[in-house]
C-alpha cells in the first residue's frame, strides 16, 4: 500500500509539496509538479481528494438551468445568482434549454455527470422528477416535494394590478400573455387577477396562448383579431406589455388614454425608452440570492430549507392613468 | 502494482462495468458503483483516467469571462457562445468580473485551478498577459499576442456611420460615449468616425469619459453642461444613444428633427420601444460562434487559429432623416 510519503521520497520534495500538488492549492514550480504527479503515477498512489471526489462526487459547480440567458428576466437572476455563488467559491455552469424538454434533460445528466453540487433550474415544461438526489432549487415551479422551490409572490402581484386598474376607472379587464404546457407558479398571477376583478365586481376575459419566449407579437394579433372590448389590461410578462401597446397603437388606440396596461417582471432598469411600463416588479435580487442560499444550504445539510415566496413591488409607470 | 482485474475481481464485477464506473459512462447500478469505488479505494488503484487528468488537466469546461450578464449585448453574446460550445458538448463556467481588474485575475485564477480546457475573454482592464498556455480567445481586445481575437469592425462602422450623418444634412458630428482605461479594438469606433469625418470636411468633436457599464446618462450631463453645438452624433453604445435621445428630449430638442444620432450595438432586438435606433449592428451571433470555433480549434491544435475581424451592418431606424 502506498503512501504520499513514498509518493514525497520518489519525487524527492516535502510532503507539503506533494498535498499542494493534490490539492491544487498554493505555489509549486511546474517542474517541481510534474515530477510529483510521475511518482503518484508511478506509484498508483491513490490521493485521498480524488478517492473522495469520486465516491462523494464533490465540486464547487453550481448547474443553471434557465430557458435563455438572452432575456432580460433570465440575464438579470442569473446575474446575481453568479454573483451570490462567487462569495461562496462556486462556480456557475450555465444551461440555456431554449424552453425544450429534451435540452433540459440532456443538460440535467449532462450536470450530474459533471459531479456538480447543486442545480438551480427553471423549467416551464412537463420535466419528470429525477431520480437523483443532488440538491435542487427550482425557480417558478414545483417539480417536486423533494427540491426547495423559490417564486416571487405572483398571487399578491394579479391582486394588486386588478386593484390599480379599477381604482383608475377600468371596467372591463383583460389578462393576456402566454401559457406554460404545465401548471407553474406564474398561473397564479392570472388567477388572482381573475378572482380579484369578480371580488370588484368588474368583467375579465382571458386571452393566453403556449408559445416561446419573445414570440408576443403573434399571440396580440390573434386576440386582437377577436375583437373582444377591454379597458384595462394585465399581462404575463412586460414584453407583452410593449407589445400590446404597440400594436393598439397602430389602430389608432393610445395608452393610457383609451386603454391601460401593466406588465409583470420589471425589465425595464433604464428609463431611456418608452413607454416606460407600470409593471408588477418581480424581486429578481432576492429571488437570485435567496435560491443560492438555500442551495447551499441544502448541499451542506440535506435536511435544511424550506420553500420561499418573496414579495413583489407594484410600479406605476406611464402606461396607466392617475388614481380617479 | 494493482490492476484494473483486480479490482474487478475484489468488487465481483466484470472489466466493462470497472471502467463504466471509472470512466462515468453507460449505466450502472448505484450500489454496484459503490461497490467497485470501494474495491478502487481499498486497492489504491489509480484509474488511467485520473491520472491523465491530473497531468494533462483536460476536461470539458470553458470559461466565460465577461463584463456583466446583465447587459443586452453580453447577455446575446453569452446565449450564442454557450450555445456553439453545447454543440460540441463543451460545458460553460460564466464568470461576470463587473469590470474590475482584481475580479478579473481572480476568475482567470479560479478557472485555471478548475482546469478548464480555454477561456472567452471580454476584459477593457489593463489584463496583465498571463503566464499560461491555455487557449485563450479575447473579444474586442487584443491582450497577447498568444492569444486569437475575434472583434466586429469597428472601424467600418464608424466610418458608415459618419457617412451616413454627413449624407443626411449633418455637418457638425459629435463622437460621444465611455472610453476604456486602455486601448481595445471598440476605439477604432471613434477614430474612423473622426477620420472619415475629416475627409468629409465636416467638423468632429469627442467627449468621452470612462465609466461602468450603464452609467450613461451623468456622462450626457457633463456633455450636455458644455454647450457642445453638434447636429449628428455616433455613441459608443446604444444605451448612449437612448440616453442622449431622453436628455436631448427634456430639453425641448427632438430626434431626428434638431439632431440625429446613431447608436452601436444592435441591442433591440425587438421594436416595441421607442426610439427604435438607427445603429451600427455587432454580429454578435457570428463572433460568439466563431470564438468558440477558433477556441476548440487550439484546444485540438495550439498552433491552430488566426485573429477574425467580422464586418457589421448599418441600420437606419428612426433617429436619423432620410437621405436627403
């Protein structure tokens, strides 16, 4: 049985020398190095770090796994979602699934493959619970009782955009955007919405459809060839907040003087565009930190954490009339 | 000296399961896994596999290191680079540095010891030339020349847009935006617009400042505060751009109108806001593709791979005047 001290005699240096090696830790002369690592090969000495590391499948990798990293929402949380793990030492491994299932899964094995300690996933799509018990943090869904879920309260956000509406004279309400193939989180900013406007006592139609991201345009031209009436609108997301405005625009119709509009997510961190959106703003920094923290807390006490719902903010923006 | 037969003999397993389990690859039963790691222990057997790693440090990472992910043209650039390297089932480390130099050495750092097999690099810091013979590719910036550099060109989109300017009226041109503290390749964007400028015979002033990422709009005021005539500008951004357009507006000057301006970048990638800008436009799909191109292609071969200038395109949206 070898040991690192026949590994140090081989290679005539320290045993110090030899755990900087192994352990990558710390200065050694690239001479110094490879004479070492001929020894451990030499010797089949077996390290300790790489007997754990295969046996325990430890690294400092934490996996992402988002739709597109091209979206504001998504640049934004994974911005500080690398951030927070850099304070701890980890390293991010990003994932862009392009919304398809079979990506998120090629990429899920390709992360456990890759020995990672934890993944932090948003997934819109019917994603199977895996049979792993790597620590997991799901953003906007539940996948599993097993993995700790993190979402911004979208119940309270579909309350208060109904509110604001109606407190600003509207009377008949849209809820319009894009639909996941599966229930999410996100669906409870339609039902709130729904369930708040019946509490006040004023109309709601429903227009959503299951496309891409990005893909807004398309689903506002379908609806607005339905020519159903509405005068104040919540959407899924800001984009289609834009986008419904643009294209109401083009009939002649002008916001918010003949119709208003409040977007979700809060996209908008410059206001050099127009129009800047009233918006439900989603709590992007603390939903990125707060996912860190209980992945890491969970990679090291598997039986810590529970699930988080973090408060929106409502902003006003220029696309919704003064309180009447 | 142990051998791989023995430690299949000790776990009770066959040669091809002992190396599905070393090697990572096909399936395995977990406690059969468990079994083989244990013999592997027991034997101090040093896999083949391990040992080639810890010499040649091969793995299937890449390292990402760039301003901020929280940005429209780092965030495209980043969704193209990790999607090209996916193709190849390279795996990506995303490293946002904030523009700080020390940030910037500590990832550089943080990726060797993770042994990753290259790194992209988007640095605008005085980067000290690194002693190590990674593959390394640097955008917009030339560090070493050990190292292949992919940029947009700069300076023909400078000089399209001071042609375009001068074409529409314009005979007071202004090169506005953030300069970096060292030279890249982003400032043969103000030196062909002042050249071209020059041999137009219109006049050309600069005002730079160097700032961070997203802080437009104070460096407008310190322009603005000067009194500067000028009846067509070049930004170095579109952000710049847009905030000029804002700064401009709440002076009572509109765009195109009393002046026009162009941007660079190509960040809208949708036209549901106003200004749509007119804009020197990055192909930032192309030179994400081709970093990872010319990256795997040194990772294969190091004598492999030249330097690539890719052109860019000019669009007109509505911030300048029709040719007059």
């Amino acid at each position: 049985m070898q040991t690192i001290k026949e590994v140090a005699k081989m290679a005539g240096v320290g045993l110090g020398t030899v755990s900087r090696v192994l352990n990558d830790s710390g200065y050694v002369k690239e001479s110094t190095r490879q004479k070492v690592l001929a020894a451990v090969e030499a010797l089949h000495y077996v390290p300790n770090d790489v007997a754990r590391n295969l046996r325990h499948q430890s690294t400092r990798f934490v996996g992402l796994i988002i739709p597109t990293i091209w979206h504001p929402f998504f640049s934004k949380l994974a911005y500080f979602i690398e951030q927070e793990l850099y304070l701890s030492d980890y390293k991010m491994l990003l994932c862009n699934t392009e919304q398809a299932l079979d990506k998120e899964l090629r990429y899920f094995e390709m992360l456990q493959k890759s020995q990672v300690a934890g993944i932090i996933m948003i997934s819109y799509n019917d994603f199977p619970e895996p049979q792993s018990d790597l620590p997991i943090v799901t953003i906007d869904r539940i996948i599993s009782p097993r993995f700790l879920h993190v979402s911004a309260d979208n119940s309270h956000g579909g309350e208060l955009a109904a509110e604001a509406l109606v407190q600003r004279g509207c009377r008949k309400l849209l809820f319009l955007g894009s639909a996941s193939p599966v229930p999410t989180e996100v669906d409870n900013r339609r039902e709130a919405f729904v369930r708040k406007a019946r509490e006040l006592g004023v109309s709601c139609t429903v227009y959503e459809e299951t496309v891409l991201l990005k893909q807004e345009m398309p689903v506002i031209q379908n609806f607005l060839a339905q020519d159903i009436p509405f005068d104040g609108a919540l959407t899924s997301s800001d984009l289609f907040a834009a986008a419904l405005i643009k294209a109401m625009g083009e009939k002649g119709r002008a916001c918010p003087d003949d119709f208003q509009v409040i977007g979700f997510d809060g996209i908008q961190d410059n206001h050099y565009f127009k129009p800047i959106l009233a918006t439900i703003r989603q709590p992007v920094e603390k939903m990125a930190r707060k996912s860190v923290e209980i992945l890491l807390g969970k990679i090291n006490n598997p039986t810590s954490g529970e699930d988080t719902i973090i408060d929106i903010e409502f902003f006003a923006g220029e696309t919704i009339k003064p309180i009447i």
